[in-house]
C-alpha cells in the first residue's frame, strides 16, 4: 500500500537578498518564498518549495486540503489537481520576476510541483530510495551549474538591510572581480551574466573581459528581452564565437526567430518557452535553440522530464532556469537534471547569492558542481529553527510578501519608471 497524505502545512518565509540589478530594477531586501511540508499516515514528511508572492501562497493555501486522503504515488494526479483555468494574470514579464508572462495555470503548477517534490521526497524517505530513483535514475554523479554573475549596488538603499558579501559591481572589471570571488566560491566552470541593465556596449565589454579572464570558460549573457531587434543583432554580431548562447535578447518568438535566422547565434530562453502551448509557436518558427526549465513553472520533476524528452525530439538543447531560491529546490533541481540524458549545458541557479536556508546542512559547490546523493528522498532535512526564524521576518514585514523589483528600485529613486519594452 502506498503511503497516504494525511497532512500539508504551508509556511510562507522572506529570505534575505541582495541588491541584484536587472533589467526591471533591483532585488528587494528579502525575497518571498513558500515552504511545503507534507506528512503521511507513517509520519514521514516530505519537503517542497515555491514561489510565495501573495497569488501563489493562495493557490496552494486552496489546493493543499485536496491532497489529504491522496497517496504520495498519485504523482499525475496531484499535477492535474484544479488544471483547466488558464487566465492571463499579467503580460508585463518583469511583473512575473522576468520569467514570462503570468497565468493561472503558471501559479498552480508552480505550487503542484512544490507537493510533487514533497510527495517524491516523503516516498523516497519511506522506500530507503533517492528522487531521482523515482525517477528513473541517475545518469551522472554531478550536475554542474553556472557561476551566476549580476551587477550589483554594494548595499541596498533600504536602512537596516541584511548586507551582502560580494562587494558594488557596475562595470567590466567589477564582473571580472565578481567571477573571481564565484570561481573561489564554488570554482565555477561557465558564466552567466545578468544583463540588460547598462548600455549593451558595457555589457559586451563585461563579457569580453570575461572571456580574457576565463579563457575555458563558457559565457552567456541574458538581458531578459531588454533589447530591440536592432540591438540584439549588434550584440549577437559581436559576441558571435564569445558566448555559447543569448539568453533572451529580445522580448518576442518573431524576433528571437529573426534574431538566430539572420546571425546563426544560438538563443536560450526562460521567457518564451514557459508553458506547453507556448512550445509550438517558438519551435515552429525556430525563434529558440536551448529551453531554460523552471521546474516550478513547469509543474514538477516529472514534467521537466516530459519537457526534456520534448526538447530531444525537436533538437532543442535543455537546461535550467532559476529565480532567487534555497536549499530544497537546489536538490530537487539536481535530483531532475541528474536524470535527463541531454542536458546540455550547465544550470543556472541563484543558490550562491542566498546567504540563508532552511536545511540543516546548505549545499556547497565544487568544481561548480554539486555531487547526486543516494540519500533518500531529496536527502536534506529541514531547520525548523530558520524556518520560524524566516516565517517571523515574514509576519513581521508585510509590505515585503510580494517581489517586486521596480518598488525597490523607488527606494533609491522615487521617480523611477520600469523601462519600456524594449530598454536598448
Ligand atoms: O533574479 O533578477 C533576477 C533574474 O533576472 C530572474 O528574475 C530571472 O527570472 O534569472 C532569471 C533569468 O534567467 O531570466
Ligand atoms: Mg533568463
């Protein structure tokens, strides 16, 4: 018999960020994110982790009593809880933390693929079995992730902010000294780096002495659809046999589709491939080389391997997105990848800029990898005393519960208005 969910517990925490810059404005001082605790009948619990912007934490708040009376196995069944409504929530991408535009349905598979995982993790626990197990099993013992590069302001304009390690960067050399302090963090292999934020040409310098500095290393810059048609062209022409990919250069399949037509460059994205029915149009029109998952986004392990195997069939390389997270959805984005045969090109994670976690013993990258544990489950086990700790600062400032880049950026500059479509 299979375990049988007998309880969800919800808790929504603010962790401390930093002061990120992007093309939208700059990362708050504190990021929501929603933690999933989820028990069975043996009193085995299972770990999760979401988005926690408002809309999220109540859709999971409506869908977490459903799950009681569920066992842990009904893996396809927790995917499709409540499916059906898709709405638009929202068109603005930097609205939805510049991960495409907002939906009902995005909202719901963001939260089911949080009880995915704990239901895998609480299964894995009582099987004596890792995730990844689950999931049909390991193809490699490491998962490499790339050393995550964003300009930065040296603290937050807000009072009392939580300071950061790693210094102001808001120019070539401050992304050079940035990836040194990366590559002694965690000795990262590739590069991204967040762009869209300075003028293009101070962008490809950045990525120029980059690749002077770090000459192995592969380098991608993603401006998040801040560029026109135009610019994106000069900067693909430019950065041709510099960078393995651009990661969303420009905003719209056409563009991106033209973009890679007129200048061979291989493009990525997390912001026009994020849901199924947005596949078609940008494969078809062949405006996207190499899809970004975002297991939230997409609903789940199992369905980031669905999307894997869709990539496979199209030739379309696969890697990973990520937004500001912790612990639990690093392993559970390490169980995925350790399991798909094609990933191509090493993850991205926000994991390094999180100076605080909700697990007992926080992941450390080596060589920019992190090793696949055969620990059952996701083989993390929750700090119950962070997480009060993270839930209180969440009680505590309300007006923090919702990311919002462009609010933070008024902090420093009250007259500050988000950047038309596109910035350059
Ligand atoms: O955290 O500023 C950020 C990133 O820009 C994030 O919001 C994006 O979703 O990292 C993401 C990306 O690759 O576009
Ligand atoms: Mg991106």
């Amino acid at each position: 018999m299979s375990p049988v969910i007998t309880d969800v517990r919800l808790t929504p925490i603010l962790i401390a960020d930093a002061p990120l810059l992007n093309v939208g404005g700059v990362h708050q001082p504190y990021t929501p994110r929603l933690i999933v605790e989820l028990e069975t009948d043996s009193g085995t619990v299972g770990l999760g982790e979401t988005y926690g912007d408002h809309q999220y934490l109540a859709r999971a708040t409506e869908l977490a009593p459903k799950l009681i009376g569920m066992p842990v196995t009904a893996i396809n069944a927790i995917r499709l809880l409540d499916a059906g409504d898709t709405r638009l929530l929202d068109d603005n991408p930097v609205a939805g933390g510049l991960r495409g535009t907002l939906t009902t349905d995005k909202v719901r598979l963001s939260i089911v693929s949080a009880f995915e995982t704990a239901a895998l993790d609480a299964h894995g626990r009582e099987l004596g079995l890792p995730v990844h197990a689950l999931l049909g099993g390991k193809v490699r013992d490491r998962v490499d992730y790339s050393g995550y590069l964003f300009y930065k302001w040296a603290e937050h304009p807000t009072p009392n902010a939580p300071a950061d390690e790693w210094g102001e960067v808001l120019d070539p050399d401050g992304v050079v000294r940035l990836a040194e302090k990366f590559s002694a963090h965690g000795g990262f292999r590739s590069f991204k780096l967040k762009g869209g934020v300075f003028p293009p040409e101070e962008e490809v310098a950045a990525i120029i002495a980059l690749a002077k500095a770090f000459p192995e290393h592969p380098l991608r810059l993603d401006p998040n659809g801040g560029w026109s048609p135009a610019t994106a062209t000069t900067v693909a022409e430019q950065l041709t046999g510099i960078v393995e990919y651009l990661e969303d250069p420009t905003a719209r399949v056409a563009d991106m589709a033209e973009l890679h037509r007129r200048t061979g460059m291989p493009l990525a994205t997390n912001m026009i491939v994020t849901a199924v029915d947005e596949i078609r149009p940008a494969f078809d029109a062949n405006a996207v080389q190499v899809v970004l998952s975002d297991h939230h986004f997409w609903g789940g392990l199992h369905a980031t391997r669905d999307l894997a195997a869709v990539c496979h069939a199209y030739g379309k390389g696969i890697s990973m997105h990520s937004n500001t997270h912790l612990g639990i959805s690093l392993a559970a984005m390490t169980h995925v990848a350790a399991t798909v045969a094609h990933l191509d090109y090493a993850c991205d994670t926000h994991y390094p800029w999180q100076a605080e976690d909700v697990i007992t013993d926080p992941f450390t990258f080596t060589d920019g990898a992190i090793e696949v544990t055969d620990t059952p489950g996701l083989g993390i086990d929750l700090d119950r005393d962070a997480l009060a700790r993270l839930h209180e600062r969440w009680q505590r400032l309300p007006a923090l519960r919702d990311r919002d880049d462009v609010a933070a950026m008024r902090v420093a500059d009250p007259d500050y208005r988000p950047p038309g479509s596109p910035k350059y």
